[in-house]
C-alpha cells in the first residue's frame, strides 16, 4: 500500500531531482543551488530559511472514493510554497515565478511522478509580493492535487 508519506517524499523527491533542469534560465535568476535540502515537508517558516531559496510542501486533506472491494482512489490537497529572499525586489518576483513555472512544466510533464501516482496536477495559485510585512521574502502558494490508487 502507498502511504500518504510516501506520496510526499516522492514529490519531494521528483521536485529536488528535476525542478531547476526547467527553470527559466536568466542571468541573476538561476539559483545556483537545489538540492533535497532546498525543500521541507512542513509549514513554512520564513524566519529559519536554511537557504535564500526554499519550497515547502504542506500536506492539506486528502479525500477517499471506494474504487472496489479492496482499494480507494485517493486524493490528497497539499500546498506548495516556493519562498525566495536575500535578492532585490525585481530579481526575488522573476526567480519566484521561474519557480512556479518549473514546477508547472515538471507536473505537466510527469503528472504521476515516475509512475508511482496516478496524477499530480496544480489546481491553483497565488502570490504573494511580501511576506510577514517584508518586502524582501516573496511567495507564491500553489495548491496541488495527488492522486493515487489506495490498496488494503
């Protein structure tokens, strides 16, 4: 059986792996370094970021449909903050949406991450130009959803 867990590890996983081979890449945009460590299953906290650039995946609720006698279709909402700091205004809003943008193609095109899920889609998002009152961490929030068959 497939773990929630194990759902967002391989997110996770996929994300560290692939994310910056789709960047847009820009003189002073790139980001120079992403690894593993450049992303955390938690809520963000903007006030321990180990690195200029983080994503954090927050698990939200997951849905279950009885798909037969011994399994469910499950669905799980997570979001996904993409928060860059320590870079001028105009460079933090273009890294943010290269970001985003990434993020879009690699789900777009790998929606069951290598097999191991159904589906994985962006189902929405928002930005945000200053977090915490500060002009120079931005944002964006973007709302996924995984699906997965659930055998038990």
């Amino acid at each position: 059986m497939i773990t929630e867990m194990q759902v967002l590890e391989r997110l996770k996983t996929v994300i560290a792996t692939d994310l910056i081979g789709l960047q847009e890449s820009e003189e002073g945009i790139s980001i120079e370094q992403f690894d593993d460590k450049n992303i955390e299953i938690d809520f963000p906290d903007v006030d321990s970021m180990r690195r200029p650039t983080m994503l954090y995946i927050q698990p939200d609720y997951e849905n279950l449909e009885p798909l037969g006698m011994h399994s469910d279709l499950a669905t799980m909402r997570a979001t996904i903050f993409l928060l860059c700091k320590s870079a001028p205004n105009a460079i933090l809003v273009k890294r943010v949406f290269a970001l985003y943008g990434a993020l879009y193609l690699l789900l777009r095109g790998d929606p069951t991450l290598g097999g191991f899920i159904e589906d994985a889609r962006i189902t929405d998002m928002d930005y945000y130009p200053a977090v915490t009152a500060s002009a120079t961490i931005t944002a964006i929030e973007a709302s996924i959803d995984l699906q997965w068959s659930k055998e038990f």
